[in-house]
C-alpha cells in the first residue's frame, strides 16, 4: 500500500522579517535591548536568541527553538507558530508556504 495524499490545515501564524541592516538599524541598536519591533516581538514572548557576527560578517541571528538552536540569516522570517514556538524561515520558503491573512 502506498502514500496517502494530505493536505496542510489552513492555520494562521504571526512572522516578522529579520533585518536590522534593511530597517536602517546598526547592529549596536540591537544589543542594547532596543532593536525594534522583532527584539521586543520576541523578549515579550520570551524566546531566546542572541546575534551572533563574526568580523568582517553579517550579523545572524541564533534561535532557541523546540529542535534546539536555529540560525536565522537578514531577511529571513522569524516565525511564531501554532503552539507558540519561535523558528526562522527561509524567505523562499515563506513565500511558497504563507500569504497574507485577512
């Protein structure tokens, strides 16, 4: 007997896009506890992350997530799923997966 076909319950999760550089904002903005609406976003759901560089280098963000730590690249999306566990996305992925919910 082989594979069934299923398809993916329609669910509504909230996402934010990482990009301190993109929002105009220097990497220090964000280790001082005041990077804008994704840190906030994040230290009032309390999710663990730090950003993490290395010289001469992007900034990346490191994500606790339920499988252990994620890392997520500028302009990936952080995402804030069904059981209210935080994961980054890759933006290709996003946009084949999510759309805009009323």
């Amino acid at each position: 007997m082989g594979p069934s076909k299923y398809r993916k319950k329609p669910v509504v999760i909230e996402a934010m896009q990482f990009g301190c550089y993109q929002d105009g904002e220097a990497p220090a903005s964000w280790n001082d506890n005041k990077g804008g609406d994704l840190w906030r976003w994040m230290y009032e759901h309390n999710v663990l992350f730090r950003l993490h560089q290395v010289d001469p280098g992007p900034v990346c963000m490191i994500v606790k997530t339920l499988e252990g730590e994620m890392t997520a690249d500028i302009g990936d999306w952080i995402i804030k799923g069904v059981a209210g566990e935080f994961y980054p996305c890759k933006p290709d992925i996003f946009q084949a997966t999510y759309e805009a919910a009323e």
